[in-house]
C-alpha cells in the first residue's frame, strides 16, 4: 500500500524557515518523481514543486522561485521541502504527492498545515 506521511508544519513568523518531510513507502521511492503541492483556506490546491526521481532536477511556482528548495534521500524514502522567507500568503495545507511523468500525481498524504503569522 503507498503511503506519504508530511510533517514538520506549524506557525511562524513571516520572515521565518520551516522545512516539511514526506517520508514515503509501499512502492520503489527512488523510481519516482515527487511533488510538493499547497491548498490554501478556501482556495483550491496549488502546484508548488516537483523534483524528479533522481534527485537532480527540480521545477518551483513562481511564488516560491528562490525562497523553497525540494529534496529528496532515495537511501531514507523522503522527499523535503526547505521554505524559507516565508509570507502569510504561504499558509496553506502542505501536500506531497507521487508525480510519475505523463500519468499526473496519483497517491497524495494528508497534508501537515503552515501558517505564517504574527
């Protein structure tokens, strides 16, 4: 069975890092690309990132261009997100997703919630 596991939401200040974790299982992690992907209250989901399965590849929104890096560990099954900068308008639920080419995202986590306020 896959699953995607996100952690590592919580509040913060604007201007501040956090660094999100999807640890990944039930399927070859290192096969397939992944993408990170953000709903905002009342607003409908948000491509955020995309990294492809080896790692050295990497695709952002124009929103994050500069401010969030994603990663992955093949050897730990976990994708990451590193947002730095951050702005109330990055709060939103955090989503990670299997993203095979061609075929759209097809598993997702449940998210683990940002919030960026004073």
């Amino acid at each position: 069975e896959v699953q995607l596991v996100e952690s590592g939401g919580g509040m913060v200040q604007p201007g501040g890092s956090l660094r999100l974790s999807c640890a990944a299982s039930g399927f070859i992690f290192s096969n397939y690309d992944m993408a990170w992907v953000r709903q905002a209250p009342g607003k409908g989901p948000d491509w955020v990132s995309h990294i492809n399965a080896g790692g050295d590849t990497t695709y952002y929104a124009d929103s994050v261009k500069g401010r969030f890096t994603i990663s992955r560990d093949n050897d730990k099954n976990t994708v990451f997100l590193q947002m730095n900068s951050l702005q109330p308008e990055d709060t939103a639920l955090y989503y990670c997703a299997r993203d095979p080419p061609n075929d759209g995202m097809d598993y997702w986590g449940k998210g683990t919630l940002v919030t960026v306020s004073s």
